[in-house]
C-alpha cells in the first residue's frame, strides 16, 4: 500500500494533527513537524475489525534539535461493507470507553496495592467522532514484539497473561460492586438474536471442522457427527454463553484474549519477562470464563496438555482473589471451584472461536486471509476455507482439544 493512498484514506493525518499529539506527549509547545510516514503496522490478515497505522514521524523542537517519534494508530475501516457491519457491533464505542472510563480506574486501583505493570498500551488521542481512531504509543520502541502466532503461547507465556487478565478482572469487579454504572458500555453481548453478521462465520467454520474431523482416522466418528450437528445450535449457545447471570461472579471480559492481541518483551537471552494486552474493542461484562477459555483453547502451543489447564486456572485464580482481597472486594470471593464451573457453563465460547482461529494463527496466505472468504459462500470462500481448515499442523491440535472438549461435554 502506497503511502500516498494511505494518506488519501485517512486525511486526518496530517503535520498539524501530528504536532498537537507531540506537543502533548512531550509537553513542549514549539515542536514542528518535518514530515512523516505512514504505514501498516500489521500483515494483512492480523487484524480484521480495523486498520493499523505506524506513523514515523521527524520533528525539530524549539532547541532546534532533530528527533523522530512514532505511534501507532488505530482507525475505523476503511471499507464500507465491513465498517458498515461492525458499527453495529460497536468496537469503537466500546475501547473508547475502556481507556476514557475503565483503564484509568483500573490503573489507579492496582497501584494503590503496589501493582504498577502495564495492562495496556497509552493512549495519546482517543477521537470519537468519525473517522473514529485512537493514536497509542508505540510498544515496539519498548522492545514489545508480537507474539508467534503460528508457534502458540507456552505455558510460561500463557501464566504472564493471566497474570494480567487476573489483575483486570479483580479491578473490574470492584469498580462494579463500587458503581454499576461503569460497565454500561459493555453489557452488549458478543453473539446475540438481533445482530446476525456473523452468524457464518461461526456455522462455516463448525462444518469445515466436522469436514475435516471425519478424515481423521484417530478422531472418534460420533466426534465428527456432533460437529456437523453442532452447525444448527451454535448460535443459540453462543448467546447463552453471553447471557450473564448476575448471581455468579462477573467481571469486564478482554472479549479477544488471542495470540495476536499480546505483546511480550524478552531479555537478553529471550525469555520472556512481561507482556501486555491489545484490542479491547469487544470488552464484555460477565463470566470470567470467556476470557479464560477463549485463551486457553485458541492460543496455547501444541505441547501445552489439558492437565496444564488446570493448573493455569488455579494460577488464575489465585492471582484474582489475592488482588480482590487487597482491593477491599466485599463480595464472597470466587473460588477455584467457582471458577472450574464457570468453565463447564462458559466454555463453549472456547469451541467457536478454536474452530478458526487455530487454522487462521497457522495460515500462509494472509493476502487472501479477510473476514468476507470466512462469511462467505462463493466458490472463492468455499475454496479458501477448505485450503485454510486441511492444513496439516490443524489435526494434531484439534484432534487432543476435541477429546477434550467431548470429555467435558462441551460438544453435547
């Protein structure tokens, strides 16, 4: 994509719009701006819901001294047909009250006990009005990298996430029970009867697995028959999943806890020593276990065993209750077993969204890779998925969560 295209598409950018953030950010009035770049940050195929921006920018401050900076900005699509059908979903309305409303709150809170780690990149601009888009810091000037999309988490990557989504959720359920009021932007549920866009995503994708489940010579056919029959209550049991029951304990849901929503920084030798979290644009109160469930089983590598779930769960769990407890929750406390059944009641949302995510994180052709080849029923889409659902490194994966997923009913 061409920089001058890029420019055409999103106008705001501009040298005085740029000069305004920088002067903000560095708090100094005389900053001009020399020129600047523009170019996608991500591959295509890493992000569907909007477009991401790295703008370079080369600017002189009143001392006349020559410094570049760059940010990362998140806009609202550009594509009419898609941004048209995500509106309704309301991403933008909802991250914007994340950071304006929830993030500070949260922030605050988890310092107050000595927790200063970050949940999230920065905002510098948050512009509500069309083209709606946010400018954040640039993670990457901090040596925060992507994550292997293709390799998965480990278990030690997938321990430093929960970390994190623990700490988010204890400061959510408190600011709750504190004023309900803060979560008013994120009571719409993610699959709901009223809004049905996706609905083929979902059904497309539990046929193409059950296609590819009954060439499996280790995989049960019973297995593969409920996939197949699972097309027709997919959907009802997606808005089950995001009905919340307001007698059990609820907290502000990530929403896409995946691998390409975290970014890690390593030392030296490349281990990782912290990470933090992306794309909060699909936040949603309510069970904790779609955000458990939606990580584990999307995102964790091929040799992390359903055993080391568990494990990961109780990690989890001790994590939030340790939080809520210095944070003063007056609530009972959930416990692990709290947590375990929220699993069995939740965890179906893990079944949706595993179906494709698993073969999109391993995908070559990202060119082709666009939300419309998953939706779609065209000979081009149909072709796309059935390239996409028969890569080889997707049974073995899909195979061991299936027995699992079978084992706990999930397939029922």
């Amino acid at each position: 994509m061409e920089s001058k295209s890029i420019l055409e598409k999103y106008p705001y950018l501009t040298k005085e719009y740029l000069e305004g953030i920088l002067r903000s950010d560095q708090c100094e009035s005389s900053i001009t701006v020399k020129d600047f770049e523009v170019v996608p940050a991500l591959g295509k195929g890493e992000n569907y819901s909007s477009d991401i921006l790295r703008v370079k920018v080369n600017y002189v401050t009143g001392s006349s001294n020559h410094r570049t900076q760059s940010y990362i900005v998140k806009s609202s699509l550009a594509s009419e047909g898609m941004a048209e059908m995500l509106e309704e979903y309301d991403v933008f309305h909802r991250e914007i009250g994340v950071y304006k409303n929830v993030m500070p709150k949260v922030e605050q809170l988890l310092a107050s006990i000595g927790y200063t780690k970050k949940l999230a990149p920065q905002a510098h601009a948050i512009v509500s009005t069309n083209p709606k888009h946010f400018v954040f810091e640039d993670l990457s000037l901090q040596g925060y990298r992507s994550a292997d999309r293709k390799q998965g988490l480990s278990y030690h990557q997938l321990e430093m996430v929960l970390e994190k989504v623990a700490k988010f959720h204890a400061a959510t359920a408190f600011l709750f029970e504190q004023d309900e009021e803060i979560m008013k932007d994120h009571n719409y549920r993610n699959i709901n009867e009223e809004v049905p866009h996706f609905y083929p995503l979902f059904q497309n994708s539990m046929v193409a697995c059950a296609e590819q489940a009954r060439k499996w010579p280790t995989t049960a056919k019973a297995i593969a028959d409920k996939l197949f029959k699972l097309e027709q209550t997919v959907i009802p049991k997606g808005c089950q999943v995001y009905t919340r029951d307001n007698t059990t304990f609820n907290v502000l849901n990530h929403g896409d806890l995946w691998v390409n929503n975290v970014m890690y920084k390593n030392d030296l030798r490349g281990n990782p020593v912290d990470c933090t979290l992306m794309d909060y644009a699909v936040g949603f109160f309510g069970s904790p276990a779609i955000d458990l469930s939606y990580l584990l089983f999307t995102s964790s590598s091929d040799d992390v065993t359903t055993e080391q779930f568990d494990l990961l769960l109780q990690y989890y769990h001790a994590e939030l209750v340790d939080c809520l407890a210095k944070l003063g929750y007056s609530k009972k406390l959930p416990s692990l077993l709290d947590i375990q059944v929220e699993m069995l009641r939740k965890g179906f949302v893990g079944i949706m969204f595993v179906t494709f995510l698993i073969p999109l994180r391993l995908i070559e052709d990202t060119a082709s890779a666009d939300l419309g080849h998953l939706l779609g029923s065209s000979a081009e889409a149909v072709d796309f998925r059935r390239r996409m659902f028969s890569h080889p490194k997707y049974q073995g994966r899909m195979e061991y969560l299936l027995q699992y997923f079978d084992r706990k009913g999930y397939l029922d």
